[in-house]
C-alpha cells in the first residue's frame, strides 16, 4: 500500500451514522416567551449538534418543558452542547442523558413467568409439593426434560470476554452488555430464551469443564467473543463432549452471512464457484470458519493473509494449528507473495482484519465483475466510496451502506431449527442450508448489485432458515431419539 494511495484515517465518530452515534435525550425548562425556543435550536446548531425530535413534556402559561434528542460526536461535545445551553436566559437544563446508555440501565434483559401464581393452588403447582412429582419424572425417565423444563429453547451465551466486537480482552464484566444484547436479539428473532454466562477464566480447561457443568439446563451453547485460537479448540471439545448444538457465532456466523451473499453475488455475476479465486485477508476464526463454508459450498482457490503475508504449506512464522491446517486446506500452489500480487484477477476480497487494509489501484487490479467484502468494523478494509465503479459489488459490516453482512441473518433461525427438530448438533450442511435460505429470502429478480442480503428486520429470514435447518437435521440424523411418552 503506497502512502499517496491511504484513505486519510478519520476519527471515530465520522464512522457513527446517527442512529448508531452519540445521542442525547435533553429536557429543557424554557421560560414562555416568543424567541426562546429558537435561541435554543440555533444554540445547539452553532455547537455542531443536530436535533432529532423536540417534544413537549409539559406546558404552562409561564414555562414549557421541551424533551429534546439531540445528535453528538461524541461525550464531551454532548457536555459542551449542554453548558453553551445552559447559559442561555431563561433556559434551565433539567436533565441531560446518554441514550445509549439509558437503555443499558439497570440491564436490556428479564426472567418472565409464563404462569400466574395468584392462589395458593397455583403456587402448589409449580413450586411445592406438587413439583415434586415432575422432578421424580424426570429421575425415572430423563428424557422428560425436554418437555417439562426450560431446557429445549435455551441458549447458553458464553463468553470469557477476551475478544469482544472490535473491543480485544476488555474482561467478563465488560463483556456482558454485548451478551445481553445477543439475548435480546435471540428472543426478538427466533423466540428463544438466552443468557449470559461470562467466565472469569482464560484457561480453555476451566471454560470447557464449565459449560459442561451448567449444560443440563440448557438446550444449546452459542460461544461469543472468545478469542483465537483457543476458541477453536473450545469449541471442538464441546462439540465432542455434549449432546446439543454447540456453535461459535463468531465463527461461523460470519460465515453462513458470508456465502449468502456469495450466493447471491454469483447469481448477477452468472459465475460458478469453482471458478473465483479468493484473496482472504484476517485467518482468525472468522477467517478460518469463511474459507471452510466457501471449500464446502465448491470453491477452490482461496489465499489467505495475515500480519506475516501468506499463509502456505510450510511457512513457520506466525504459525499454529489452526492456521497450519488452513495452510493444507488452501492455497494449493504455495503462492507466497504480496497481497498486492495475489489480488491481481481475482474475483472476490474478503476482509475480516482492520481497516486500510486494501487499496483501490489493489481493487482495481481484480478480475471484472469483482466482489469486494471489507467487514472490519467500524471501519473497513476499504471505504467504499473509494472503490465505486471498480468493484461490481462491495459489501461491508456496516448498517448505513448496502449489502451489511450482520450475523443476526443467522444465528436466531440456525438455533430456532436446530431446536424445532430436537438437533444434537450443528453440522456443516445445516450452516450451507442455512445460507441458502438466507439468499433465497431475495427473489432473484430483485437481485441487485445493492441488494445481495435481506435486511435483519426482514420476518421470512428467520422463518426459512429455521425451516431449512429442521430440514436438513432431520435428512442427517442427528435429532434426538424419542424416549418414552410422559403422562402430562
């Protein structure tokens, strides 16, 4: 990458839309006279804040109070804004909150009863004596439980807290927001109750022994943030020592998204897979996961990059296992050169590292027809304004530009079939089925070089990926066996 060819590095909040920015919801006590409330508005504007909504919380003949959302860069341009407000005659500041954080208060997530204990016979029902009953069931025919508790909608979201969104190690406790909002989104998509389990602990030891403790009372354990490469090796030893779907969203996630919306993008390019020669740059375990659904799904000719460059059959620096059984499984003829040669006629770049990674004379340098997916976040790979008119499709991590690669395509309706046909795992044709349903929810003629992944507020994504999971679960065999019937 030359100098003159770098975009400029931009600060956070140029990489915030509105919606995902600094908000403020501000409450004003305006003394009622004619002028006031547009010393305000101009006050805020001359700041460099932008105002959302004004409503009114109360009105008087003598003052109005006025509830204002107010749009900020940052912390201390919310505080500046509020004091230049402030001084304002007649002006008084009631009341000054971070939305974002508003909403995070006092947690985003709750237990709710699905029964009413309003009686004494009710209360004997569900707690004592008369649970005991349905606990000596479960004891003499154990696969009762599948029935009588919780369990068979239940996600675990586990995380140890040391790789969190674009975060690194910030801990468990710091953690727990994003794990929270997984929950939420869990119940919001595929109607599925989750729950945060951070782990004080970075020992892989410790995390497995954990999850198969606290196992009986879930019916599957989503791993969140945890980070390479011991993630691989967590998830694989859960995978072997449960009987329920195990799954590393971060992984494999990504990828499910990922082949979506190749399999869309070749739909308008009229392109086999076996014919894309595919630069990856990032081989973490979102990397790795991409170049293992992309093997399955039929393409042939992926070289991925990392800090050191190329990985290869017999490169020593930089290495572990993970990566030395990626260096087998690609880049079948040892190519060890720069990421600038290796772009030259390829057909897809796919991003999961940092951002200027890439530049547009390297984009420019692809096969016609090229798919561009810059997914570090919040800044890509490359901007996409950089690259328009030079890729034929570019994708990114981000909401505010076409074609978001968002996991929540996924992992609601991936769980949601998985629980709907009482699965013991996630296999490898459930996450290209899910895929596949997740690019079949666009009908091809509304396909788009715009337009290669629904929208996650889109009802029939969850819908038909659960579908097809159930599907597929059932075709494989890897359901549960039916014990015998309970009398309920």
């Amino acid at each position: 990458m030359t100098t003159e060819e770098a975009p400029r590095a931009r600060t956070v909040d140029e990489y915030q839309s509105p919606v995902s920015g600094y908000q403020l919801l501000l409450r004003l006590r305006i003394q009622n006279r004619p002028g006031n409330l547009g010393k305000v508005t101009t006050a805020i504007g001359e700041t460099g804040a932008d105002i959302g909504s004004i409503d009114i919380a109360e009105a008087r003949t003598d003052v109005i109070v006025r509830d204002f959302r107010i749009y900020c860069h940052d912390e201390e341009h919310a505080r500046r804004m509020v004091q230049v407000v402030g001084l304002i005659p007649g002006v008084e500041v009631q009341h000054a909150s971070d939305r974002t954080f508003q909403l995070h208060r006092r947690g985003k997530i709750e237990i709710a009863n699905k029964v009413h204990i309003r009686t004494s016979a009710e209360l004997s029902h569900v707690y004592t004596p008369g649970v005991a009953r349905v606990s000596m069931q479960i004891h003499d025919n154990p696969d009762a439980v599948w029935s009588l508790t919780i369990k068979p909608n239940t996600v675990a979201v586990v995380t140890d807290g040391t790789a969190v969104l674009g975060l690194g190690d910030i801990g468990p406790e710091a953690a727990m927001p994003v794990m929270e909002g997984k929950a939420m989104l869990f119940k919001a998509f595929g109607d599925i109750d989750a729950w945060p389990i951070c782990l004080n602990t970075k020992d892989p030891d410790e995390i497995v022994n954990i999850v198969k403790a606290i196992s009986p009372g879930f019916g599957g354990i989503l791993l969140e943030d945890i980070s390479a490469p011991r993630c691989f090796e967590i998830e694989d030893r859960l995978k072997e020592a449960l009987n329920i779907p195990v799954f590393h969203d971060d992984q494999h996630g990504t990828a499910v998204v990922v082949l979506a919306g190749v399999i869309n993008s070749l739909k308008i390019m009229q392109k086999r897979p076996e014919d894309l020669k595919v630069v990856l740059l990032g081989v973490g375990a979102a990397g790795v996961a991409c170049a293992n659904i992309l093997m399955n799904f039929g393409i042939k000719n992926i070289i991925g990059f990392d800090r050191a460059g190329a990985i290869y059959e017999g490169r020593t620096e930089g290495m572990n296992p993970a990566k030395e059984k990626f260096a087998r499984q690609t880049n079948r003829e040892g190519f060890d050169g720069s990421i600038s040669e290796a772009m030259v006629k390829a057909d897809l770049f796919l991003g999961l590292s940092g951002p200027r990674m890439i530049t547009a004379d390297q984009v420019s340098s692809m096969n016609r027809d090229s798919i561009v997916m810059a997914l570090s976040n919040p800044e890509p790979e490359i901007m996409p304004e950089l690259i328009q008119g030079k890729a034929r499709i570019i994708a990114t991590g981000r909401s505010d530009y076409p074609n978001q690669v968002n996991n929540v395509l996924c992992f609601p309706g991936l769980f949601r079939g998985a629980f709907d046909a009482a699965a013991t795992q996630i296999t490898e044709g459930m996450k290209i089925v899910a895929a596949r349903a997740i690019a079949e929810t666009i009908p091809d003629n509304q396909l788009s070089e715009d337009y290669i992944l629904p929208s996650v507020f889109n009802p029939d994504v969850a819908a038909r990926v659960a579908a097809a999971v159930t599907a597929e679960a059932i075709r494989a065999g890897v359901v549960r066996e039916k014990g015998s019937r309970v009398f309920i």
